[in-house]
C-alpha cells in the first residue's frame, strides 16, 4: 500500500503539526505530508514543517477579498496533491461551506473540548468556571456547523482544582498528541470512514467516540506497521 497524503492547516504553534510529523518519523503513520499551508506568516508550525523538509505555504487571509476566495486559494494547493486527509491542526479560520463540501469525508479537526460541550473559543476557563471536573479534546471529520461534525475519538483529561486555564491546557494538547495521530492513522488505514452522515470503524457503526484516558483506548487497539 502507498504512503498516503496529508495537508495540514494551521495558524499557529503547531504543536499537533509536530506530533503528526513525529508519528511519521517512528513510523506510527505510513504517510507523507505533502504540504502545511499557514494564514499567518508567524505561525511557529511553518518552522517545524521546514525542519521536516515538508512544502510550506503562506495564505495571508488578509490578502483576500472574502473567505471564498481565500479558501480558493488554498483549493489551489491543495487539490494537485491529492491528499487522503486534509487536517486542521489549530487552524483558526472559519472555512466556507464551498470548501468543506470540496473535502467532505477527508478533513478533519480537532478541538480542545469534550464536544458538543464548549464549541469555539476559551474552552479550558470555560471547564473550570463550570467546575467540570473532566475536561478534555475531541477529534471530529468537519461538517458545516463549527465543532459539530461527528467525533471520532475523544481524550478525557481530569480537571484538577488547582488549574488554571493554562495548565489545563497543557495537559490536554498533551493528550491531543495522542489522539490525533490516532485518528489519522485509523483514517488513512481505511478502517474509519465517514461515508454520507456514517462513521464507521472496522466495517461498524461507530455510535459513541472512542475514548482515551489513563493512556488507554476503550473499544479499540492500533497495531503498529511494523509489526
Ligand atoms: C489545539 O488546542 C487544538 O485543539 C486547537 O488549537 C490548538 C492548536 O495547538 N484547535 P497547536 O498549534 O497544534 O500547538
């Protein structure tokens, strides 16, 4: 089997960039990223795809008339690679619907919430303000409301009382890094399909997200390539 294409998204650290380029490098994930493309010119993740020898690109969304047009430019870029998996790694622009459809069953986000709670922004103070005490990340295919395709796979992290927003955010990008190359690898094994509004694992409905804690996966055990 050929080494499959990845694109990946992002505005900023790139932290989840670096875990996917990572998984690649010990050979977690047989494939290649074939270009990160960035809407900031400052987004550290364009330093760790240079590092990794991977393409780089700059679309400045300022530069466009209208996110139409934006997400035009980076179809542009995109579609001649042909990925298998367009991943949205702390990319922070709203897409249009025209390019989710373009992408429909092969993007992919992942969100810093245990989703449906806490779409959009400020998702670790808005878990301690609300004394949960299991916070955590979700990785979900993108449909067109934000934050609400379906998740695939989910990484509860405990809320301590001592936490503020940035530690607890610490802990869960941690488990982030985790989960995503999870997910991704699940994707492009062929063994998770999001087909019309189905997610499917092994041939299976997945009903319920697969979930990650005490460094354990309920429902669902990877093997390595290697083995
Ligand atoms: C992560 O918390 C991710 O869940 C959210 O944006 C953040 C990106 O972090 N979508 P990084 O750029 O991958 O370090």
């Amino acid at each position: 089997m050929s080494k499959a294409s990845l694109v990946v998204l992002i505005s900023g650290s790139g932290s989840n960039l670096q875990a996917v380029i990572d998984a690649i490098e010990n050979k977690a994930l047989d494939a290649e990223i074939k270009a990160v493309i960035s809407n900031k010119r400052s987004a550290f993740g364009i330093e760790r795809a240079r590092q990794a020898n991977i393409d780089t690109h700059i679309i400045d969304h300022t530069q466009y008339p209208d996110r139409q047009s934006f997400d035009q430019a980076m179809i542009e870029i995109i579609d001649p690679l042909q990925p298998d998996l367009v991943i949205l790694a702390g990319f922070m622009r709203i897409l249009s619907d025209m390019f989710i459809d373009h992408y429909w069953h092969r993007l992919i986000n992942i969100h810093p919430s245990l989703l449906p709670k806490y779409k959009g922004l400020n998702t670790h103070q808005l878990a301690i303000d609300n004394k949960d005490k299991i916070h955590g990340a979700s990785v979900h295919y993108v449909s067109h409301e934000l934050d609400s395709g379906p998740v695939v796979i989910q990484a509860e992290v405990p809320v301590l009382d001592t936490d503020t927003a940035e530690s607890l955010a610490s802990r869960v990008l941690k488990a982030e890094h985790v989960i995503y190359p999870m997910a991704i690898r699940m994707h492009i094994e062929g063994r998770l399909t999001y087909n019309r509004d189905q997610l499917n694992l092994d041939g299976q409905p997945l009903t319920e997200p697969l979930i990650w804690k005490n460094a354990q996966l309920s429902g669902y055990t990877t093997t390595r390539h290697d083995e």
